[in-house]
C-alpha cells in the first residue's frame, strides 16, 4: 500500500534560522514526490516535486528538498525562514498512471519574529 | 486564465439533504479530482477522472457521486448529507500528459457543514 508520513504535526522556528520538514514514504515503483503549501481558507499551492535526477529539487519561494532513496524520505528545506512562510505544508507522492495523490497529514509551521 | 473554481465557498446543509459542489478549470486538462480535507488529516482522494465521460473511485467515494460530461467540469454531488462529510472539499486537476509526474493545480476549496 502506499503511503506518507509526516511525523511533524507543527516545526516551530525563529525567522532567519534553516527550517526542515519531514516526510517519508512508502511506494511500490518510482516514488514521485510532491511538497504543497497551504495558507488559511486557501487552496494547496504547489511548491517543487521530485520525478528522477538530482537529489536535491529546488522550488518556489526559496524552498527545496532532499529526496534519499535508501531513506525513503524526502525533506522539505529552506535555509532562511521567513514570518511568511508560516502555513500548512503537505507532502505527496504520485501513484500509478493517472496521477492519483496520496497526501500526509500535514505539518503546521510557525515562524516566529 | 481563472486556473480551478469551486463554487460555493461554504455551506451549510441539514442531514438528508443533497448538494452539488462545482468545480470548473479554465486550462484544457485532462485529468480532474476531488479531495475531502478533514481537520488533522491530509487530503483523501474521492473520485477522479481521466477525460469526458470517464470516472473512477477513490479512496473513499462513499455517499458521493460524480460526473464530467466536459473537459471543463467535473461536479461533486452528495446525495444523502450526513455529519460524516463535515469537510473541506478541494477540486485538482493536472494535464494528464506525463502520467503520474504530473503536477497537480487546486481550487479554493469549499468548506461543507453538515448539522
């Protein structure tokens, strides 16, 4: 079965310092990876995703994330946080032909002044 | 370019009662979706579609129903309300052209209440 965790249910750090937030998985074929950011009464905003390549993805708004293989995880990065970085962030991964989403439960983040 | 719409916003509904929820995208893509959002939990996968006139179940389809009789719209009905489906309701679609690379792009949602 497929499946993503997010063992994190909030990261709290202080503005200017290096944020992580986990996720691994679990799949059978090719994991792609997906990472999205939710702000408050809004929709999931894409962020970056891992198809195949370079381990390390860079994305929107200054983010990236390590895919590690024999780790199963993949982490989303940012060397400097920002207040408004702030949000719900979600990381999914890509099952089968048509594209179906498997998402974890999220990970709340909170940046403080 | 409006990218995916839902209407409405939010709405309240008492238990028996049926609803449509709309969804419409403006990009050409293939490939449609619907999430149900409940607090604490990722999203989970309704029903998609592939193209015009073709739809399959999620993970958890129960007491929804869904149709696309166009590329552009791909309507959520639920027929027999319950508090069960309290939820966040997120329209998605993707081109369909890359298989499961592609990205998926959301609405804003639709925040349903059922007492």
């Amino acid at each position: 079965a497929q499946s993503v965790a997010q063992p994190e249910d909030q990261v709290n750090v202080a503005e200017g310092n290096p944020l992580t937030v986990k996720c691994t998985y679990s799949v059978s074929g090719n994991p792609y990876l997906f990472w999205y950011v939710q702000y408050p009464n809004r929709g999931l905003q894409f962020l970056l995703k891992y198809i195949t390549g370079d381990n390390l993805v860079k994305g929107s708004y200054g983010f990236e994330a390590e895919f590690n293989k024999s780790q199963t995880s993949f982490h989303l990065k940012k060397p400097s946080a920002l207040v408004s970085d702030s949000a719900l962030y979600f990381c999914a991964v890509s099952v089968g032909n048509f594209n179906k989403f498997y998402f974890g439960s999220g990970t709340k983040l909170n940046v403080k002044p | 370019n409006a990218g995916v719409t839902q209407t409405p916003k939010f709405r309240i509904l008492k238990i028996g009662q049926s609803m449509t929820l709309q969804c419409t995208q403006d990009m050409n893509h293939n490939y449609m979706y619907w999430y149900r959002q409940d607090p604490g939990m990722g999203l989970k996968l309704i029903y998609y579609s592939v193209g015009a006139g073709i739809t399959d179940k999620g993970e958890v389809p129960n007491g929804y129903n869904v149709s696309r009789s166009t590329t552009e719209d791909f309507p959520l009905r639920l027929e027999l309300a319950a508090p069960s489906q309290t939820s966040v309701y997120f329209c998605a679609s993707s081109t369909g052209t890359s298989g499961d690379t592609d990205t998926q792009y959301f609405g804003p949602g639709t925040r349903l209440t059922v007492l």
